[in-house]
C-alpha cells in the first residue's frame, strides 16, 4: 500500500510507541524522525495527539500540521478490533492530497493491521518489514533518515559496526513484480539465515539483490560463501538466469551502506559487462572502473576521447585481431614479453600488430598520453558490453 500511494506508513501501539514503519515514500517531518530514532515522539506531542484522537470517533481522524512541533499533516486510522484498541496506523499527507479511494485503501488496511494483531501481536512478517524498512533507510538520500537507520539497525536488528554490500545482479528492467522482488528477498534471506554466523540484512531494489553484512561476520573465506550461495538463490528465483556479485568496501559511519551499496552495484555491472572477473569482485578489484563504472554517459566519453576510426576499429570484424593485442598490450603496461605471452604469440608478431594500429588509427602507442586515452577508452567500451570485431551495444555506440 505505502508504495502504491506513494506515502510512508507507519503503525504505532495505543501510547504511540513505535512499532514498525515502511521505506520512506514522500516527506518526512522532525515527528517521524523522533518517532524513528527513539520509538516515540516527544512527550508534548504524544500528550496533543493523544488528546485529539481520544476526542474524534471517526474511522479515519486527520492531524492538522503544527508548525511548533515541525509537524506535517497527516491521517491517522484508529486500529480497533472487537472494541479493543490495538494502537494506530498514521500515513503522513502533507498536503492533504491522498484521494477518496486512497482514503478507502488506508481504511481496509487498518482494519486488516488489527485483525493481524488482534490474532497475535507483531508476526514475522512485520519483523521483515522493519528490517526491509531499516535497510532502504540507509540507502536514503537524507542524512538524517540513514543516521536514524544506523542507530536502529544495531538496537532492532543487531546489525552495527562497520559493513560491507554485497550486490547480486543484473536484474530485469524494473518495475520488477512484487512476486520476483518476494522471491529474491526471500532467497537471500535464507542464504543470510544458513551461510553467515551473524545477522545479515536482505533487501531488493530495482539495481540488484543486496545483502548488508557485518565485517565480524567473517573473512575473505566467509563472504565468498556468502556470495556464491546468493547467486544460487538470485538466480533460482530468476529462473535460471544467472547473476554476478559486487562487493562493496567495509565502511563505517552513516554513509557506510549508501557508500558500499554503490560501489556493490558498480562493481556486479563492471563483472557483468566486462567479462574480466569471473561470477564476482570486490570494489578495491577493479581498477580504474571504480572512476569509469559511475561515468553515466560511457558513449558519449567513448566518442569524446578517440578519433572516429578507434571506434570504427572496435566494430570491425576484421580488426579484431588488431584491437585485442592492443587492449592486451595495455593491460600489461607495455611490456612486450608478457604481452605476447599473455596472446600465445611470438614478439615479432606482436610488433607487427602494434605497428598496424598505429598506422591505421593515428595514434602513437609510444606516447605516454595517447596510451592512457586508449586504456580509457578499452575500460569504457567494455562497460558497454562490447567484444572485439562486434559493434558497440549500448544507446549512442556505433
């Protein structure tokens, strides 16, 4: 629900203790942000808010915004069952916008929230959710909300200390369905369950399927485990389609897991799209790509950085020879012994090879500058998915 009205829920005991809230969709205020960081707002807000519900007999009652308290308006359903109230559930609506039928849905979902908790309390199900809630709060853009979720992430979920990303992909072009998100979360959930000694959170978004891992969950040997059974359960609730893993840096503090899930995400796309490592590799693996994999327009650099006839090259079955020695050449810094070790050939041919470049592409492989140009521009065409002798796949390539 909180996705589909593009508002963030959040569902409180009959004293307005926190219990449980969704990812963030629109606007926050310092209220939730109270409620988040200490499970309640301050004491001056729960004694006016109580004050307002207990008068209203209302299904649904609206809080008006108070600017004293740096409040938002916001609605709030009264969660009751049997003549017993179980506590509250509160979507913030700022300006008043959410529609009748929106209203409608918020109701059904209350009455729904307090059968649940009339039949047991707090389910599994809603510890899910507060952890899925906790982990897309760490990727929030708002400092505040990541600072928050850092907090809590060690106090509800026993997840703190420094961490680590590790990111499974690539994934179908999003929106993905609810079911596959379903699948992969509840894959990597068990993978996190069996294969870590401690606490791991999973999570989906629409770059890939994430695990957030505590460093003390164990050494180098332990994340390996870690990754090659999440790729087995991706790639089970993906049908068979296998994935690859990025591993981002252990980090600490409240950027930690915003930071390391980007790098997760650039390292699984640099996996994928180069060919170089394999199912997987860590961030501090992968060279210069951790400069080039945020670069959002890699065709456009491409086109930017070498003459027309590089390019031409690339796409040309018949230089493809030409090409990969020259890659190859470069990846070995120049050094002509290994260079030709590295392509099972013998010096003089790779001389030759190196000599035809230079003529046919203009430029100078003895030039320290056109060297680092051409290097940038091998590691940008790889990004973009291209092999030698086949053309450049991505939107603006040629």
């Amino acid at each position: 629900m909180a996705a589909r009205i593009h508002r963030t829920v959040a569902v409180d005991d009959p004293t307005l203790r926190l219990l449980v809230h969704t990812p963030h969709h629109g606007p926050i205020d310092q209220t939730r942000m109270e409620s988040i960081l200490h499970l309640r707002a301050q004491p001056e807000v729960v004694t006016w808010v109580l004050g307002v519900l207990e008068s209203s007999s209302e299904d649904i009652v609206r809080i008006p915004a108070q600017k004293r308290w740096e409040m938002l308006s916001r609605v709030c359903v009264p969660l009751r069952h049997a003549g017993r109230l179980l506590g509250y559930l509160w979507i913030i609506d700022e300006d008043e916008s959410l529609t009748d039928a929106e209203l409608d849905e918020v109701a059904a979902a209350g009455r729904a929230a307090a059968r649940i908790m009339a039949q047991g309390g707090m389910p599994r199900d809603t510890s899910l959710v507060w952890e899925r809630s906790i982990l897309e709060d760490l990727l929030s853009d708002d400092v505040r909300v990541r600072t928050a979720a850092m907090r809590l992430a060690g106090t509800r979920s026993g997840v703190d200390g420094p961490l680590r990303v590790l990111a499974f992909g690539p994934l179908p072009e999003p929106p993905l369905s609810q079911d596959l998100k379903d699948a992969l979360y509840l894959g990597l959930d068990g993978v996190a369950a069996n294969t870590a000694h401690l606490r791991c959170l999973a999570l989906v978004t629409d770059q890939a399927a994430v695990l957030l891992v505590p460093q003390r969950t164990g050494g180098d040997g332990a994340i390996g485990a870690l990754a090659k059974a999440g790729r087995a359960a991706c790639t089970r609730a993906l049908g068979g389609t296998p994935v690859v893993t990025g591993i981002g840096e252990v980090r600490t503090g409240p950027d930690a897991v915003l930071t390391s899930y980007r790098q997760a995400v650039a390292t699984a796309h640099v996996v994928k799209t180069t060919g170089r490592y394999g199912a997987q590799a860590d961030w501090s693996e992968i060279g210069a790509y951790r400069f080039l994999a945020h670069h959002t327009e890699a065709a456009a650099a491409l086109r930017d950085l070498v003459p027309d006839r590089f390019r031409e090259m690339l796409a040309d079955p018949a230089a493809a020879e030409i090409v990969r020695t020259v890659e190859v050449y470069l990846d070995h810094a120049g050094d002509a012994l290994s260079s030709a070790s590295a392509l099972a050939i013998h010096r003089t041919s790779l001389y030759y090879r190196l000599r035809r470049f230079n003529e046919v592409c203009g430029l100078d492989l003895q030039d320290g500058d056109a060297r680092l140009t051409l290097h940038l521009a091998f590691r940008l065409a790889r990004l973009l998915g291209w092999t030698p002798g086949k053309p450049l796949s991505a939107p603006g390539g040629e």
